[in-house]
C-alpha cells in the first residue's frame, strides 16, 4: 500500500474531531438533528441584513455545518467547500448543471458511472452540451480530444465496475492548459484513500450512500470543490434548491466519524479474498488495482493510500445457469447494486452495450463483488460453496 503514514494519522484523527463544537453543542460530543424551514431574526435590523450564521433551512443548519466542516478537513487544503445533496447522482448532476451551459463540449472517461452517462446523453444533450467519450487509460494523449468550447472532463478512478485506472494528474494537466474543469467521482476510494483535489482534480464527488453512510441506510451525496470551481457549485446549489434531509445529514455524519476503520477493514479482507479469488480455478481474471498484476497498479500505488472493498472478476467462459447457480448459492453475499455498507454483496454485470470509446470484451462472464465487514474465512467458505454449485452444473 502507498501509505503516507504522516497523511493516514492526519486522516484518522480528522475523522473523529473535525466539525465538532462541544461548546455549542453543550457539551455533547454530536451535533442535534435540527429539523427546521425557518430562521428567526432577533431585530429588524438583523433582518434587512440578512445576518445571522443561519438564515434559512435550505441553507445549512448546525447539522449540515458540522457535516461540511468535517469533510472539508478530511479533503485537505485545496478544497474551499463542500455542499450536500439527495444522493450521489444529485452530487453528479448539481456540478455538472452549475459548470456547463448550452454549447459546451463535456469529456467523459467511458468507465463512468452508468446514470452519470445516462444524464449526460439525456438532460445534458437536451439542453446542447455535447459528450465525448474517452478510454480511461487515455493518459495524456486526451490533449487530441479537446476543443475550443471543452468545459469540463469527467473520471472515475477506478471505474466501479471495470476497475481502470484513470492518470488523473496527467488528465488534469492537459484540462487546465485548455481552461476546462476536472470532476471525479471519488466514491471508490473516499478522500481517506484518495485526496482527488491535491492532484488536480477541481470538483471531487462522493456518493456518500456507500463509504461515508457506510451502513446501507442513508441515500446521500456530497460536491467537494477547490477555490476555483467552489462560487459555481455553491451558486448552482442555491438556485437549484438541493438540500438533504437532516436524519441523512447527521447519519452521513456519523458514518463518517468511522469511516478509517471500516474502510481499513474493507481493504484487508478485500485484498485477502480478491487473492483467493486469484488462485481459483473457475477464475479467468481479478480487476483490482491494489493487486501488482493490474494494468492500473501503477497508477493506484503512486496516487492512493489505499484501496476499498469493491473489485471485480472475469469467470472462465460458463454457460449462465453454472453463473447463476453460485448466485443462488452464497448466502453472505446479497445480490444487490448499493455498495459501500457493512455487508458483502455480489452481482453480475456486463458493460458491453453501453461503452462507446472502448470495448468490453473480458472473455468470460464478470460478477461486481463488495467485501463487507463478516468474518474473511466465512466469505471464503460462502464463495467456495458458491464454486462448487456452479462447478456442479457443468458435469
Ligand atoms: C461510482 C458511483 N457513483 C455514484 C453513484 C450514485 O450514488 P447514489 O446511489 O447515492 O445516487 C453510485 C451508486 O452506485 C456509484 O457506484
């Protein structure tokens, strides 16, 4: 692991003390859930100048507060804000609505997030901004695909499905020499593992729904911006009224308050079952960027500390019902799509109908796995029984 131990014991104890105000908060260690529309003004005076740290709900509240500051601390020195939303697509599609405008071009790495190509194709192409569609392994050479109205590029690193491993430092380089913006969504890997806005990147989105949440019960998203890009969402925010309800705020709060051990846990198991994985014989291939045989390698080890729980494999060739008979099997891993809580999950995927700049071709069936916070050697049993039915239906 590429750990700066000096950067992981800052992360860890900013985890815990930042945004916290035992003063105001008399004496308890966590902010109240404030639930409130209205602010009142203690003067006419006050009123007509709008003063007061609070002035409307939609605004910001002591709980929303405490939540920014926290994650403002945990993003670093380059980030000069961080607003809120509904859920991680909300995130995506705020900072897309308040950097772009009718004739821009928007380029896209072609591992995104599904919805966040759908929004872009869809709403985005409606209002005349027109997509471009990258590899994610472009490096560099994505100078060629700029031109003169490019506003903004989009990467995910890595891909939460396919695992490619964007150079975003390199990518970033090439976006500001050309004026655009650099949006990543740094949902896989969470500022704790991957401070996005100390290399480069200007709008660094969370879908907060997973890690941060981190107990599959809050749906949630967060926009974290430099100086540059910070007026712009801050603005884009106000005007489109996204705010989140205070109970999600507060649990994305404390999500956060564990979020070093959780996701320490996360990457050991994961790494423990994804080289386990490895070893398999029904297994053709494991994409997981902290593995040294991945193309991504050497990207993940010079720009991450660490690495999640959520990697992929590429099955030897099987007929659907051999894949589906291990579906059916395991019983720890649940069959569903919101990862990043303390269970494991499993679920197959295929991104061959959507990919347009790259094709998918892995050469055998693909299933998504999320390693959760059970017992390693349980996971391994559920997978190996798992193995044997799917091992079952080819004799
Ligand atoms: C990489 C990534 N970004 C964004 C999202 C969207 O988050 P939400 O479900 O909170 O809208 C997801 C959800 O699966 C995701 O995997």
């Amino acid at each position: 692991m590429a750990v700066s131990d000096d950067a992981t014991r800052l992360a860890e104890t900013r985890l815990v003390t930042a945004g916290r105000d035992t003063t105001a908060q008399k004496g308890f260690v966590n902010p109240p859930v404030v639930r409130g529309s209205t602010v009142l003004y203690s003067t006419a005076d006050d009123l007509h100048a709008h003063r007061g740290e609070f002035q409307y709900g939609r605004h910001g509240t002591p709980t929303t507060k405490a939540l920014q500051q926290a994650l403002i601390a945990l993003e670093g020195p380059n980030c000069a804000g961080v607003g809120i939303a509904p859920s991680g697509v909300a995130a995506i599609t705020t900072a897309l609505l308040a950097i772009l405008k009718s004739g821009d071009h928007l380029l896209v790495c072609d591992n995104v997030y599904r919805p966040t190509r759908l929004f872009c194709n869809g709403m985005l192409a409606r209002y005349g901004v027109e997509t471009t569609y990258f590899d994610p392994l472009i490096g560099s050479e994505i100078a060629g695909l700029f031109r003169s109205n490019t506003r903004a590029v989009i990467v995910e690193a890595p891909g939460s499905q396919s695992f490619e491993m964007p150079d975003i430092p390199a990518i970033a380089n090439v976006a500001h020499q050309c004026g655009a913006l650099v949006v990543d969504d740094n949902t896989w890997a969470t500022p704790y593992f991957h401070r996005s806005l100390d290399q480069g990147v200007d709008i660094s989105i969370q879908a907060a729904t997973k890690y941060i949440g981190g107990h599959s019960d809050i749906m949630f998203g967060t926009v974290s911006a430099n100086a540059k890009a910070w007026p712009m969402i801050a603005d884009a925010i106000r005007q489109l009224g996204v705010c989140a309800g205070p109970d999600d705020v507060f649990l994305a709060l404390r999500g956060l308050r564990t979020l070093a051990v959780r996701l320490e846990h996360h990457q050991r198991s994961g790494l423990d079952i994804a080289n386990w994985l490895a070893a398999r014989p029904e297994v053709r291939r494991v994409l997981h960027p902290a593995m040294s045989h991945d193309p991504g390698h050497a990207i993940w080890k010079r720009d991450f500390t660490g690495a999640s729980g959520l990697f992929s494999i590429v099955l030897k060739e099987a007929p659907q019902r051999a894949v589906d008979a291990l579906l059916d099997t395991v019983k720890l891993f649940g069959m569903g799509y919101s990862w990043g809580g303390f269970e494991s999950l499993i679920i197959p995927f295929d991104c061959t109908s959507y990919r347009t700049a790259t094709k998918w071709a892995p050469g055998g069936p693909a299933l998504r796995l999320h390693i959760g916070l059970e017992n390693v050697e349980d996971l391994k049993a559920d997978l190996a029984a798992g193995f044997d039915a799917f091992n079952a239906t080819l004799r």
